[in-house]
C-alpha cells in the first residue's frame, strides 16, 4: 500500500534508495517525500508518540518530515532531492 501514486514524470530515469533496507525507486525530479510516500504509507514514525507521520506542508514549514538517513543526517524529505543510494531509516531514534 502506499500514499501518493505517481501521475507524471513517469519516463523519468529511476533513482534507486532504501528504506529500512528494503531498496525502492523513485524519479529523477522527486522529493525524498514524493519517492518514499510512492512506496509506503507513512515516512516516518513520530518521536514522541509512535504514531506514523506522512508529512503536513510539503514546503519547508511545518518540519513534520524530518527523516533520519543511516549516517545519522536527519532532513526534510519534502525539501531534499532523492539522490541515487540514500539510505533512509523510518523508526524514530527513540524507538530504537
Ligand atoms: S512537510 Fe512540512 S516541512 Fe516538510
């Protein structure tokens, strides 16, 4: 199941990623957001409550989509570019 389905930029060149290992694509062009919500149904889990969180503004304001990559950087995926071979973690730094 996942959030968003992809209506344009089909014909994009893939970019691949994994989230919690499991490797995905997305598109050239995409957002971390737009690449991870075309794959699952949530981004992230919340820090304080365990709930899942798909993001809110999709333009840099609300810092609903921080996302933590495996090297411990932590972004807004609404406003970083996927970039080929990111390695992103959904659980919180909490729940693990
Ligand atoms: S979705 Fe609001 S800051 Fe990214």
């Amino acid at each position: 199941m996942h959030l968003l389905h992809r209506l344009t930029r089909t014909d994009q060149p893939g970019i691949t990623f994994t989230v919690d290992g499991v490797m995905c694509e997305g598109r050239r062009g995409d957002t971390l957001l737009t690449a991870i919500l075309s794959f699952g149904e949530r981004l992230r889990q919340s820090d304080f409550s365990g709930e899942p969180r798909a993001g809110f503004c999709q333009m840099g304001a609300c810092q609903d989509c921080w996302i933590t990559l495996e090297s411990g950087d932590r972004l807004r995926a609404c406003s970083t570019p996927l970039v080929e071979g990111m390695r992103v973690i959904t659980q919180s730094s909490t729940a693990r």
